[in-house]
C-alpha cells in the first residue's frame, strides 16, 4: 500500500523544509537532532506516579518508571534506539512513560554505552549486564523476577535479541522480548533494505552510516551478538512480539527473526504495520499506526505478565 497519509504528510514537511538526514550531521548535531525530533513527535508527556534514577554498582545509569500499584511488579527493561550512535534514556523517556501506564508494569531503562566512543560489544554487555543486576535487585527495586521482559526499538531492538541470547545461557530468567523494527543482520541485502532509498525517510545509508559507528571490525557483524538472526539456536528463547514497518528497510531481517524464532518453537507475534516507516513506534504523539502499534505492545505484555 502507499505510504500512510499521515506518514506522508510527515515527509513532505521534512522535504519542504530540507531537514538533513542525520547521517550528514557531526555527531554532537545528530544526537542532540534525534532526542529534539522524537520529543516533538512523542506526543503529550504523561505523569507516571514516581520517576527516578538510579546507578547499578558498576555506574550504569537506569531510569525507573513506577505506576501507583504495588509490588513486586512485572518489570520491562527498555533498551532505547539510535543506532547504537544516538539515543538515550531521554529519547525513551516517552515511550518508557507510556508502556508503564498502559500496561501498567514498572519499566527500567538502561542508559547503555554509546558507539564510537564504546563500540560492539560495549552496549550488548552494558545491557545484560544491566539487566542481570535488576533481577540480583529484584527485592530493592520491586521487580518480580518471574516477570521480565526485555525490550527495544531499532538497535534497542537488536541489543533486547542479543541480551535475550546472553541471558538463555547465563540468566536472569526472561519472561518475554518486545523488539520493535530491530537490526538484526549486519550487511544484509534483502528486498527492503535495497527499496530504503528514500532521501528524506530512515533509509540503507543510515543503516550503514550506524553499523560503521558500531563495529570497529566488519567481521564482528558475524557474531550473534551483533547479529541475532545468525545464532546458531533460537530455541528456549522467551516469547516475542515483533514489530515492522512496511516502508522500512529493517522490515525483512525483523520479520525473517520472527521466522526464525517461531521455527524454533518460540512463540512468537509478529506484527506488520503497512505504510508506516521506520521510527513510527516513537512517534505516537503525530502517527496514529504509532499509537496503534503502543497499545499493541502494552497488551501483548499485559498477558506475558498475567501469565507469569
């Protein structure tokens, strides 16, 4: 189908007013670009009953979002996007606000290590290792172990595959992965990604532009790590949620993992939104398919957790 009229109405006031893609910005200009777009796109900030941030032992920091319930609470661990280049706990902060009130759950997000500066696999161990200390926590931090889910957007999406592989072999025990339009093939060549041509859209040279910030060897985009598609099992693998975008050149390698994960015996949604684009999850505020796609999010975790 055509582009969504809501999407394209986007693109054209991005094309009216030659924003520049943020592949063509410094580094400083393309971060601080990102966290301003995804605010004005995010919609109205809601009130969660209590916000606050936290370090775990090793400095990592966590941003925890808590509803007016009582616990232990079924917790999501958020993993932001960005491209493992840009990105925050600010840039989740909307969507962070949003899932802990819908679900409600108490949802954490890791404020892992960026690339260049701390490229693959920096923020994949950040991110496991964040979340091993949220359940080793579970009691101060209200969490009900029996109850994690890990979750992501974009390379938050690729970082929750790869922390959900780590975890199958070396704890903690998770309960479910939500991954939104994730990466999770280095180099791939697949119908979407050669159609991403689009200039004033998310497209195959951003793809490249975040993968060359993140890998300081191309070989390392053969580690599962990097890219989960490639794991030699997904079996044993918690249950998924996997998101897409019609008009988004990740759409094939997220819909090939889902594939891959419910050929494995996981269960597994994957869930494809036509004529939405790639970010379109962040975009609630200005995208009706981003609010459609939220509210599927939160219910698919409220009945992970109601089964936990």
């Amino acid at each position: 189908m055509p582009l969504d009229p809501q999407v394209e109405a986007m693109r054209a006031e991005r094309a009216a007013g030659d924003v520049p893609q943020l592949y063509t910005q410094t580094l400083a200009e393309a971060r601080a670009a990102d966290l301003a777009s995804i605010q004005a796109a995010g919609g109205e900030v809601e009130n969660v009953h209590h916000v606050e941030d936290i370090t775990t032992d090793d400095g990592l920091p966590l941003r925890v979002y808590r509803p007016d319930l009582t616990g232990p609470l079924p917790t999501l661990i958020y993993f932001f996007g960005g491209g493992w280049t840009l990105g925050s706990i600010e840039t989740a902060d909307g969507i962070s606000r949003k899932l802990a009130n819908a679900v409600p759950c108490q949802v954490i997000t890791v404020g892992y290590r960026l690339a260049p500066e701390h490229p693959f696999p920096a923020a994949v161990n950040d991110c496991h290792s964040a979340t091993h200390w949220i359940a080793a926590n579970a009691d101060k931090l209200g969490v009900d172990p029996t109850r994690l889910v890990v979750g992501g957007d974009s390379a938050g999406g690729n970082l929750a595959a790869a922390t959900t592989l780590l975890a199958r072999d070396n704890g903690p025990a998770l309960a479910g992965q939500l991954l939104v339009y994730p990466n999770t093939l280095y180099g791939s060549d697949t119908i979407s990604m050669r159609a991403g041509e689009d200039p004033h859209l998310f497209n195959k040279t951003s793809v490249r532009w975040y993968w060359n910030h993140y890998l300081t060897d191309p070989a390392d985009g053969q580690n599962p790590l990097a890219s989960p598609l490639l794991a030699e099992s997904h079996a044993d693998l918690p249950s998924a949620l996997v998101i897409t975008a019609e008009y988004d050149p990740l759409r094939d390698e997220g819909e090939y993992y889902a594939e891959k994960l419910h050929a494995a015996g996981v269960p597994t949604t994957l869930s494809r939104y036509d004529g939405m684009v790639h970010g379109f999850f962040a975009m609630s505020g200005i995208l009706d398919g981003g609010q459609k796609a939220m509210s599927e999010a939160a219910e698919w975790l409220s009945g992970v957790f109601a089964d936990g």
